[in-house]
C-alpha cells in the first residue's frame, strides 16, 4: 500500500513527520492522515512527483509508486485508464479478478491484448523524454 511505502521511505531517511513535511512543501496534520491511512493519497501528479524525486525514484520504482497512491485512492492509474487497448482488456480483466471464470475466447482476447500493448506502441525518445507512439 502507499501508506506504508511512503512511511518506509521517509523513515529511511531518518526524517520526522515534520522535517519530511517541510521538505516537500506538505501541511504536517493533513499528511499525518495520508501516512495512517485516513485520508486517501494525493491525486495531484505534482505533488507525487515532487515526492518520487525527493526520494531518488526514477523508472520502475517511480511508476510502482504513482500506481500505488491511485490504487490506495481506488482509482485506475491514468495511463492505464487512457490506454484504449487495455480499456478493451479491462472488463475481462475484472471478470477474473472477482472469480468468475473466463471462457477460453476471453482469455485467449484477453492475453492478445496485453501482448499487443509491447508489439503496437515503441518508444521515440525526444528532448529527452520517452514517449509512446503507435506503430
């Protein structure tokens, strides 16, 4: 979960609620219920950013992160919920994750779409930055 990664983290580096806070720019006693699991994530990109770079997370780390505050949130990670092939795979998807078995054609579908995701898009690197474009 986000609470117990972001709490491991800021006390990797030895930091109170408060230093942590002041730091990142965040109100202690409204951060103090994200970190206890009262209060949900933020939703804001730029504060997850500011978070993942103060803590040295770049690549799969960072990503693992993002996901997991939109997760804690109950939300679908944004770039999965923008993505039209895995929007297509995603009713599938939770079929299974609730125990309902899929015939062999959903699960056939299913697995076709999530191998296309590495077969359709490559990566074009520019100003430095990776981006997805379809092929």
């Amino acid at each position: 979960m986000f609470t117990d990664t972001i709490k491991s983290l800021r006390l990797e580096k030895r930091l109170t609620l408060r230093d942590f806070c002041e730091r990142v720019g965040l109100d202690p006693s409204n951060w103090s219920k994200v970190e206890r699991g009262v209060n949900p994530p933020p939703s804001d990109v730029g504060v997850l950013e500011r978070m993942a770079d103060f803590f040295g997370l770049a690549g799969s780390e960072k990503l693992a992160f993002m996901d997991a505050a939109a997760l804690q949130r109950r939300e679908i990670p944004p770039d999965v919920a923008d993505n039209a092939i895995l929007q297509k795979a995603l009713p599938a998807f939770f079929r299974a994750a609730r125990g309902h078995k899929l015939s062999d054609a959903e699960l056939k579908a299913l697995a076709a779409d999530i191998k296309s995701l590495h077969t359709r898009a490559r990566v074009e690197k520019g100003c430095g930055r990776k981006k997805l474009r379809p092929v």
